[in-house]
C-alpha cells in the first residue's frame, strides 16, 4: 500500500505534460504575435481614413486584419480545448488524491482502534518476553518500533495529501478563471470580426462603384511594375557584361559570392522586412483581381503597405550593384546577394550609392507618399543562373 500511495504522491507533484505545457506556450506566443498584426492593421487604416478618397490598398489591408481576426478566434478557441483539458486533468488528480485520503484516513483509523484495544501497558512487554527465541524477541521489540513510526508516517501522509489538496483546487480555480477571460476576449474578437465584415462589404460596394477608375489604376501598376522589371533585367545584363568585359571570361561567382549566395540561400523564410512594419497588399505573380474581375495583376514581386514615407533597409547583407530612377516607380535600388539581388522601388530618397557595402537592416532609403495617407514599398528577388533570370516570391524569403 505504501508504494501504490509513494507512486500516486510522485504523479501528483509532477507538473502538467511537458509537451501540454508547450503547446500553451505556442498558443500564447502565436496570440501575442496576431495581436501585433492586427495594431499594425489598425494603425495603417487610421492612417488612410485621413484621405477621403478609397482605394484598393485599403481593402487589402481590412482583409488582411479580418484574416487576424479570424486566426486569432481560432487561437483562442485551441486555448479553451487546452484549458479544458487542464482542467479534466485537475479534477482527476483531485479524485485521486480524495480517493487516497479516504484510504490513509481508514487506515489509520483502523490503527487507533487496534492500539486502544491493546492499551494495556504489559501487553507490549509480555509480547516480547513470550517469544520462544531471544532473536525472535528483538524482532518483535523492532515490530512495535516500526508500528509506532507507521502510525507517525500516516498522519504525515495524510498532511501531505491535504496541501495537495488545497494546492491542486487552488489550480483548478485559476485555470477556471482562465477560461472565462478568454471566453469573454474571444467573444469581444468576435463582435470586432463581425464588425471589420461590415466595413469590408462597404469598401466592396463603394469600390465596384468606381470599377473603371479602380481597372485603368491596375493598368497603371503594371505598367510600372514592368517597367521595373526591364530596368533591373538591363541593369543585371549591363552588370554581367561589365565583368565579363573585365575578366575576358565568361561570367562566374567568385568564391566570396558563393558563399554569400549559399549564406542568402540558408535564411529563406528567415529575411529581415524590407519596412519595419507593413501588410503585404499586392502578392507575387500573375492572378485575377479579388476586386475587379476583368483585371489581372501580374508582379514580379510584392507590395507591402506601411506608414507614409517610411524608411526601406535591405533585407540581408550585400553589395549595391544598381541605383535607377523609373518613371512612376521613384527611385529603385538594386543589392547583390552573390546570385541573388533584392529590388527596393518606390523611394523618394536614397541614402546609399552603387559599390557600397550594405549590412542587413541598414536603411537604404525613404518611401513615396501616397494620395490614401500612407506608403507602399514594393520588393523583388532575383536569381541569375546558367538559365538566365528569373525572380522568386519574395513571402517565401521574408521571416514568417
């Protein structure tokens, strides 16, 4: 009995699952970060309410924080389930410690009755002086030793048992508690889910009004987009050229430009913002408009909205092989990353020149501003390789 209760002691103080344990801790650090999305969201529409005129860069925007708002539901309720789960695990331990008391208790109980049934003082010393052996008489002087020190170890046990007690229904409480804060946070999310629903319907409405102005803008941005395009692919071939000229070869990464290129390589998904803060508005690729359906967008990169004029840093360590100006796309710098090149447009301001040496976050620019009261940078990634050019989706690269 004694090691079935040590057993039962030694589950009860261990802590809760430590995989369980993580799994709340993901959640929480996931509900910080979506939180933080969703200020970033806020923050840059009270920006554009400050223009009276709407756009299609707002409604990305709403989207995206509706997004938020949904995953952030999602979290709270995989929060609840765990919580849930906590607490049937409480419960079971408090059972079982209940279950365990009521034993120790009885049995001590059963203990007090034996011992005032054999009160008598003598009885103890004719026990041992009956036995047949003087060895058999020091085991039974040690048999009522150890009966004594039993009986001391119960109510120890049972004291034991009753802090687990307390300890175990004070937990219980808080984990309660728990819940029905994150109950009533989730249903305020909820109601702000809903509301962000209404003014997305709103945007649609008003926008679809004005789908020939919203059609000719989309015409215009990918006009400048593949504006953008041919000036880097030139300024690429110019690059090659020039080196090829130097070294009368064909060309070839240097060994230093190897290693950047496996270096730049080893952090995709791991890239540093090319902005502070923003939401990507414009994704990568040729795709049907979400708003106008007659119109397709085709990027060769991303769009990323944020504050009005906002500063631009590269997105990793390397070498400005290219400052242009592109009519409607401001001015655009180019960054080596060994085969790889990063593209930063839509500057107004430039604080770095071609052959300068770049660290990673180091500002390299200022954003335009733009007519809805904020700023959008746009970003590219190429590859040269034997097969010639080709660009990548940059939300591939950026740290998640």
């Amino acid at each position: 009995m004694r090691i079935k209760i040590l057993i039962i002691l030694i589950i009860i103080f261990l802590p809760f699952d430590f995989m369980s344990q993580k799994k709340s801790e993901q959640l929480k650090k996931q509900e910080r970060a979506l939180i933080k999305k969703i200020e970033n969201t806020k923050s840059l529409l009270n920006e554009t309410k400050k223009n009276e005129a709407l756009t299609i860069g707002q409604l990305n925007i709403i989207r995206n924080q509706i997004t938020y708002r949904d995953r952030l539901i999602r979290n709270y309720n995989a929060q609840i389930r765990k919580i849930d789960q906590n607490i049937n695990d409480i419960n079971r331990q408090i059972n079982t410690l209940l279950n365990t008391n009521n034993v120790l208790i009885q049995e001590y109980k059963n203990m007090l009755v034996y011992a005032y049934k054999n009160r008598n003082p003598s009885y103890k010393f004719l026990y041992i002086i009956s036995a047949s052996t003087f060895s058999e008489a020091f085991h039974r002087m040690k048999y009522i030793q150890h009966y004594a020190d039993y009986r001391k170890k119960q109510i120890e046990r049972i004291k034991k048992i009753q802090l687990l007690l307390i300890e175990k229904k004070k937990l219980l409480k808080e984990e309660l508690s728990q819940k029905e804060n994150i109950i009533e946070i989730k249903n305020s999310e909820k109601n702000n889910y809903l509301n962000d629903k209404g003014v997305q319907e709103k945007y649609l409405s008003d926008l679809k009004i004005s789908e020939s102005s919203l059609t000719q803008e989309l015409k215009i941005n990918n006009q400048k987009r593949r504006e953008i395009a041919r000036a880097v692919k030139k300024a690429i071939e110019d690059e090659i050229k020039a080196i090829e000229k130097k070294t009368k070869s064909k060309f070839n990464l240097t060994p230093e430009g190897i290693a950047l290129s496996a270096d730049f390589k080893k952090n995709k998904g791991k890239l540093a913002w090319p902005v502070a803060r923003g939401e990507i508005t414009s994704k990568y690729g040729k795709h049907q408009h979400h708003v106008v359906s007659t119109a397709t967008v085709d990027n060769n990169g991303i769009d990323i909205s944020t504050s009005k004029q906002a500063l631009v840093r590269a997105v990793f360590g390397g070498k400005v092989t290219s400052v242009m100006v592109i009519p409607g796309a401001g001015k655009v710098v180019m960054i080596s990353h060994g085969e790889y090149r990063s593209v930063y447009a839509n500057l107004q301001e430039v604080f770095v020149q071609k052959g300068d040496q770049i660290s990673t976050k180091e500002n390299i620019g200022k954003l335009l501003p733009k007519s809805n009261g904020i700023s959008e940078a746009h970003f590219e990634i190429w590859k040269i390789s034997s097969e010639g050019m080709n660009t990548e989706n940059p939300a591939y690269w950026l740290s998640r």
